[in-house]
C-alpha cells in the first residue's frame, strides 16, 4: 500500500509520554534496593552484582527457587543474569537523595540513616512489596558477597 506523500503540504507529529512500566520506576527500584540492603545484607552494605541478583529475583516469582538452591550449593547452574540499568538509575537516585552512599575503597552501596528510615517505613506499611519482603525475611543474610562472587566469576561480567 502506497502513501499519498506528495499530496501532504505538511506532515505533523505530536509527542505523547509514554508510560514507564511500574517495575521500571526509579521510586520502586529505590524502595527495593533499600530493602535488600536493610533485610539481606550485613552491615547495611553490598556491592553492584548483589543488588543486581536481587533485581533480576524480583522479576520474576520462580527465581526465588533458584537462590535456594544456589544458597545450598553456588556452583549450580542459573540462568543468565541480566545487568540493568533500571537498577543504576536507582542508586543514582538514591545516592542524591541520601538515602544510600558509595563506598569507593570497598565498592560497595552502604545504607544510610535516612536509607534505614525509608526500609522501616516500607515494611510497615502491610500491602507494600509484599513478595519482596516476604522473600528477604526467609532469605535473611545467607546470600553472601562469596556466593554472588561465585555466581558472576563464571559468568566472567
């Protein structure tokens, strides 16, 4: 089918916004990622690769299962974890907004005051990321930094 181009004296466009997908929001990658880090992690820390293992979990409920079991035995073979910048969008946010600094001489993301006031008031609030906090309570802090190091050192990132 031909367009009529030559017949058009002008052609217009109009920008329209485009709605982000909820699980993309930087506001709900923010309240994540500070939940990882205030349930399932020691010393309120983690680096880049544990808070993109989290992220890949939260996408989807059987990926849950998977992390069971690399807890019980870390050479097992997962799927490919995919790095998304949806996550580095969040932590620039949350850095600005002081709720997480970076720690250059560890490499890692350190849950702030105001990080551990906005945790506590995601937990409270009962109908609020329920999956996710239902997860990181059985989870705990058993995913540890030589787990997920041995989770990314096969893939070679």
């Amino acid at each position: 089918m031909e367009l009529p181009y030559e017949n058009a004296k002008r052609i217009t466009f109009k920008r329209r916004k485009v709605p982000i997908s909820p699980e993309n929001r930087p506001i709900v990658k923010m309240a994540q990622l500070t939940l990882v880090l205030y349930l399932a992690s020691r010393g309120y820390s983690a680096n880049i690769y544990k808070l993109q293992l989290f992220n890949w979990v939260f996408k989807s409920n059987d990926r849950d299962q998977i992390i069971y079991g690399v807890i019980q035995d870390p050479q097992i073979n997962i799927p490919f974890i995919n790095m998304d910048p949806t996550v580095n969008r969040a932590l620039q946010f949350a850095v600005a907004d002081k709720l997480i600094s970076f720690s250059a001489s560890t490499g890692k993301f350190i849950l702030l005051d105001r990080g551990i006031e906005f945790a506590k008031s995601i937990i409270l609030v009962k109908e609020a990321f329920v999956e996710e906090k239902n997860f990181l309570n059985s989870l705990g802090k058993k995913v540890t930094d030589k787990i997920v190091s041995v989770i990314f050192k096969e893939r070679k990132l």
